[in-house]
C-alpha cells in the first residue's frame, strides 16, 4: 500500500507542474534561447520548492505553515516585483547573446530564480495539505514512510514533466531563427510581467 503513496505524490508532482504560469513560461523561454540543460535546471528548482513545500505539508510542519500563510502579502510582493523584473529583462534580452553567452550560462542562477519564484506562493501549502489530507497523509494518520514517499513522488514527477518540456522544446530549438526568438522573448517576458502585476494588484484584496 505504502508503493501507491509514490505513485499518487507521482501523479500530483506532474499535474501541479504542468499547470501554465510564469514558471512554464521562463522555463520555455530559457530552454529556447539557451538550451535544454539550461531550461532543465530552471524547471527543478521549480520541483525543488514543489517538494519542500510537499514535505511541509507532509510531514505536518503547522509552525511553519502558519508562519508562511500569516506573511504572504510580504511574500507575494518580493514575488510580483521579482516577476515583474524577470519579465522585463526577459524582453530585452537580444537573440545574438544567445551564441555568445553559450558557454557562461548561470546554472545555479537559473536554478534559484525559480526555487524562490515558487516559493513566494505560500497558498501551495494548503493545496498540497488539502490534498495530502485526501490521501490519508500528514498529521497523525500517515506513517514517515509514507509522508517520505509521497514527498519523493511529488519531485519526481514535477521533474519529470521539465525533462518532457525542456527535451521537447530542444528538438524544436534549431528550427527558430533569430527573429523567432525576438519574439519569444518578447511574448514570453510581456506575460510573464503580466503575472508580476497580478500578484501585485492581489495585493489589495
């Protein structure tokens, strides 16, 4: 029974993952413009947070939820005003860098920026407990194990629609020109500033 905890934390790493938002939208922009493992990195710190917040809940870490759910207008403004830079030096980032920059990609960069875009979105808790708590798990009734194979099935399966995306996106990358990618950038940093906005405006709610 413990096997299709995995299975399940599988299955809701993927879904949460695959939903469009300003993370999808930078990891197809970077994977475009540089690469798929540059894409990849950027899509599991995403995962990353997705897991951390999935053993919060878990595991039953109350303190911490409260504490994050008590502070997330502070969390959500860092989030909207780093969105909003994000997409704006997404827009001006010329293709010809693309060639250039090959070789001085930023992993660690791409990798934290989006750890901590996830992470400014505190409400992922309660989705996860809400959800956890429908799979019998988190707080008394779940065993560690469980908790722990649920967890490693959440990152597991975000990380696995990143590999699909950013794997896609690679074979589909020697066909854009220049052009093209003007436009992705454009398109894709407009959006993502567009979700920034949003996260401020929610603000006032």
């Amino acid at each position: 029974m413990d096997a299709s905890f995995f299975v399940r934390g599988l299955l809701i790493g993927f879904t949460i993952a695959a939903i469009v938002g300003p993370i999808g939208l930078l990891c197809i922009q970077r994977t475009l413009h540089k690469g798929f493992l540059y894409g990849l990195v950027t899509g599991l710190g995403a995962a990353t947070a997705d897991a951390m917040y999935g053993s919060i809940a878990a595991f039953g870490l109350t303190m911490i939820t409260a504490f994050l759910v008590s502070t997330q207008s502070w969390i959500h403004l860092i989030g909207g005003l780093f969105l909003v830079y994000l997409g704006i030096r997404t827009i001006f980032t010329r293709p010809v860098e693309r060639a250039a920059k090959a070789e001085a990609n930023n992993f660690l960069g791409a990798y934290t920026s989006t750890l901590l875009l996830t992470l400014t979105n505190p409400q992922t808790i309660l989705s996860f407990a809400a959800i956890f708590a429908g799979l019998g798990v988190g707080g008394g009734r779940s065993s560690i194990l469980s908790a722990t194979l649920v967890v490693g099935g959440v990152f597991l399966g975000s990380a696995l629609w990143w590999v699909l995306l950013t794997g896609g996106l690679s074979l589909l990358r020697g066909k854009f020109t220049l052009r093209w990618f003007l436009w992705v950038n454009r398109i894709s940093g407009g959006m993502i500033v567009l979700f920034g906005i949003f996260a401020l405006l929610s603000l006032k709610g």
